[in-house]
C-alpha cells in the first residue's frame, strides 16, 4: 500500500477546491487525468476516499483523515525541494572556514566581504585559531574548509594549493635596511629578530638550515602572535619575518616590506577539505572565489631583481 506523490496531491487539491474542474486546474492536468488519479489511490488503498455524485463531490471520513496527513508531507517536501534549490542556486547556504589568527585578521576579512557582496544570503563563518589546529577543525567536521600552510599528508585530508608565497622581511621607517635594494638573510643577522614561536620558525629555520648552512638566526625574542612583532616592530625593538598576505597588517603599523633573497625561500598554503565529503554548493562556491581572489591579488611587494 504505496500511495504515489501525485495521487496524495490529487486528494489534497481536490478537498481545498471541492470540484474535480478547478482541482485539475490547479494541478495543470486534465479533468480526466485527475479523476484517474483518484481512482487510482482508491484502488491502492482498497477503500474510496471521495463520494461523487451529479451534483456535488464530498471526502469519505478516510478522505477527511487521509487530507491533513498528506498535505503535510506534501508541504513537507515541497519545502525541502525548495530549500535544496535555494541552496543550489546560492540563495541559501552556510560556509565555515578555519583559518590561522594572521590570515583572518588580513586576506580573509577583505574575501568573505567581497563574497558576501556577491551573495548575500550565504553566511560565511570565521574560525581564527592557531596554525596548528587549523586541519583539526576541518577532520573533527567544526568546519567545511580551512586554510593554512603545508602539513603532513593525512588520508582523511584533501589539500590544494591556494598559493605560494616568498618571505619577505617587516622592518620600521628609516630603518638601515630600507636603503637598501636588495635584502639577503644574513643581512638580518646584524638587527635583533623578532620570531614566532612554535612550527613557523621551526620549520623557517629547518629551510635556511638545508638552503645555506653558513647563516644562522637567533631570535631576539619569541611571541605567540604575528600582530605582536608587528606591534614590536613598529616600536622600534627589531625586524621580523612573515608572508606578503600580512600586507594590510604591516601597512596599518607603517611598516615596509622587502622580499628576502639567498636563499629565496618560499611557503604554501593551502585550502583542506575532508576527503570523501561533498561540500555543499555555498561551501564549493566560495572556494572557487578564493582561489580567484588570491590568483587577482596585487601583493604590493617590490619584485626580485
């Protein structure tokens, strides 16, 4: 006993209109295509949902009980199709994106809005946290995406790369080096530097180290966050190293960026997504905007001479 989608709709039209004439109507099919359906719900069931007479039609008590649970499931339905369609069409969506701390207070933030300007029912949710946790939010599902530089290969994580990107160096006004046309790594020996704690210099100096044996950096000083050598920086307390995505950063403290060179050392990042999951059209959409944000992004660094 398996009614059809079509015949619980032919019932349903037919007890809000009380005539077969105007039931077809509002189903846009026949008179006597509507009165098979019926029929054949009738026959499904085994038992009549509709008394006809010449005059007038009128729902058997089974028809009168049958009408508010099949026009619940209709309404039911109609309105999941509906919210798939939104969804499909961009006009409805949810996206959760994680990122390191630097990059959701520089090149995300300008992202999301050109997006959100593009389509604007779609929410697009911000996670800040710190580098190392940024593939765990995507594995544990907190997110659908998540942006960050190269990690070991996990089977349950898809990676792409969304850029790569040279070092450059962050140093103050009238700062010796700023005459200077071009800016080598062991240039920096001779200014206290300002690292970040944790995998970033780590695995900076695990790079120079195998590029160039001969240069050794000793941080001056070690901080948890990016804005604050950025803040250290602009107080005259050193230099410091970062990636150009930093940019908006570095130019609201005033500061100047120079690309480092022997060894040019470079740093990707990418976009990770769980492996094996669709993303939802909204999540798929602002990935591709993404990529096409980064691809058109003038970074403002002076080029390599």
């Amino acid at each position: 006993m398996n009614p059809t989608l079509r015949q619980m709709r032919a019932l349903v039209a037919l007890a809000r209109t009380g005539s077969f004439t105007l039931a077809a109507e509002y189903m846009h099919v026949t008179q006597s295509a509507l009165s098979g359906l019926i029929k054949e719900l009738e026959q499904t069931l085994g038992i009549r949902v509709v008394d006809r007479s010449t005059r007038k039609i009128a729902l058997t008590e089974v028809g009168r009980e049958l009408t508010p649970l099949f026009s619940k499931m209709i309404d039911d339905l109609d309105g999941a199709l509906l919210d798939i369609a939104n969804q499909s069409q961009l006009k409805k969506g949810v996206v959760r994106i994680a990122a390191p701390q630097l990059m959701s207070c520089t090149l995300l933030p300008q992202v999301i809005a050109g997006y959100r300007a593009a389509h604007p029912e779609i929410q697009v949710r911000l996670v800040d946290c710190a580098v190392e946790n940024v593939t765990a939010r995507v594995q544990s599902g907190e997110v659908d995406v998540a942006v960050g530089p190269e990690r070991a290969a996990s089977a349950q994580i898809d990676a792409a790369v969304l850029f790569e990107m040279p070092f450059v160096l962050v140093f103050p006004q009238d700062h010796p080096l700023q005459a200077r046309d071009r800016v080598t790594w062991s240039d920096l020996s001779d200014h206290p530097l300002i690292a970040l704690q944790g995998q970033f210099t780590e695995r900076l100096l695990s790079d120079m180290h195998s590029s160039l044996r001969d240069i050794s950096l000793n941080p001056a000083n070690e901080v948890t966050f990016m804005t604050t050598a950025l803040a250290m920086v602009s107080a005259g307390l050193g230099v410091t190293v970062c990636l150009p995505y930093a940019e908006p950063l570095v130019r609201l403290h005033q500061l100047h960026m120079r690309q480092l060179h022997e060894p040019a050392l470079t740093r990707r990042f990418f976009v990770y997504r769980r492996q094996n999951r669709s993303l939802s059209p909204a999540a798929e959409s602002f990935i591709r905007y993404l990529f096409k944000c980064v691809e058109a992004h003038d970074w403002n660094i002076p080029p390599p001479l």
